[in-house]
C-alpha cells in the first residue's frame, strides 16, 4: 500500500482544517517545501499536494508553491484544487504536478472531465470523490451534492478512470479512524480501481486496516503534523 503524505495550502502555508472548515485552521509550518523535503528524507516517493485557496476561489492560487516543491524535491506530486479550465490542468502539468487531481469538475462538467482524461490518459488524473452522509460535495466541501458517491465511482470507473481517492469530510482531521466499512463498499463494487483513501488515519493500526481491505494507497495529514505517526514510522514502512 503506497503511503502518501499530504500538504494543504493556504497563503501559501502548510496547514490543516477540521472537517474541511475553514475557520477551523490549524498552521503548521510557514514553508512548505521544509515539508516536503522532509517526507522526502523519510524516504517518501508521492505527496499529495492541495490548494485549498484554489479549491475555494475555483481557480488555481497556490502554483507556485507547487514549482517550488517539484523543484526542490523528486517527489511525484499530485496537485488538486482549482483545476477548472483546460489551461489549469495544463499549467499544474507544466509546473511539475504528475498527477492532478481533480473532483469538482467531474460533477459539474463531465464532458470536459473526459476529454482530459482521454487527452493525458488515466494514469495522470486522480478522481477525487469528497463524501458527507454517502454523498459528493464539492468545492472545497462547501456545497454538499446528492449525488451519491457509489454512483459518482461507478460512472468514472466504468468510463476508464483508474486512479480514485475518497475523502469522508466527517473524518478529516478528526483523528477518530478512517472510515473502513465505507471503502470496503467502495472497493467490492469497483475492483479494478486504484483505490485510495483519505481521512481519518490517526495511527499506524489504520494503515494495517485500511491494507487489509484492499486499499492501493492512503493519504495522511494530521497524525504526521500531530505526531501520531512519526517520521521514524514512515521511514520504518516505506523500507
């Protein structure tokens, strides 16, 4: 299972928000790259990188910071959060993003979500499916859908997506478990798909759960800044 930490980013900085509230702000660290340097030391290959400026405005903010961290590092980044035009996704591209990642647009524009997806094929798109209560809610979580999130996989996966992370708002940054029951659902109704999960995680018996039911990868935030999870814990599993 691949591990990827993450960073959220507003104003540039490294932090973390409860249950995507915005005024639920936590910062921890004023550089971002000392970050990603860091989880690079640890051994770590992919960072999942978010603009939450972006995800909030609707439009690409934090690029920079972006550049910085592909140039400093050779982390595989995926970056999400804004991505809403052709030249956002191709300016995330150019700025050193391997992968963007992208939900919104999949709900509101499915025509143009395909076309990227059949332009720079599957393995350079990661579907993001934000859930609360089982359904999609998108921009930045501020507009709940009622779109269910077993729907919104299934159409994506059967129309070639591979690569899908779900996040379970109810548990982000929560520090109280992932939401397993949920994606083991996820996975038995879509096996063909790269499955990644996110939210929840606060301490290394989760990763083993979340493994053991045929997760691909998962994404961690708080209990690395929190010190849940340690870098020594990162190192000793990415071995």
């Amino acid at each position: 299972m691949e591990i990827i930490p993450a960073i959220d980013l507003i104003d540039g900085k490294c932090v973390r928000l409860t249950q995507g509230d915005y005024s639920k702000k936590t910062i921890y660290n004023e550089n971002p790259v000392e970050v990603a340097l860091q989880f690079a030391d640890a051994g770590v290959k992919r960072l999942h990188l978010v603009d939450l400026d972006g995800a909030k405005a609707g439009k690409v903010i934090n690029q920079k910071v972006l550049e910085r961290i592909a140039s400093a590092t050779d982390l595989q980044i995926d970056f999400g959060g804004g991505i809403k035009t052709d030249s956002d996704i191709q300016s995330v591209f150019n700025a050193g993003a391997s992968i963007a990642t992208v939900g919104s647009i999949a709900v509101k524009d499915k025509e143009l979500f395909l076309r990227w997806l059949a332009k720079f094929g599957p393995e350079k798109i990661l579907l993001g499916a934000d859930v609360k209560d089982e359904k999609i809610a998108i921009d930045g979580w501020l507009e709940k859908t009622e779109l269910s999130v077993f729907d919104f996989i299934k159409q994506y996966a059967e129309a070639g997506v591979r690569r899908i992370f779900c996040t379970d708002i109810s548990k982000d940054g929560a520090l109280e478990g992932p939401s397993i029951e949920l994606y083991k659902k996820i996975i038995g109704n879509n096996p063909k798909i790269q499955f990644i999960a996110s939210g929840g995680v606060s301490e290394r018996s989760d990763l083993d759960k979340l493994e053991a039911i045929g997760c691909y990868g998962v994404i961690i935030g708080k209990a690395l800044y929190e010190g849940r999870i340690l870098m020594s814990d990162l190192k000793a599993m990415l071995r």
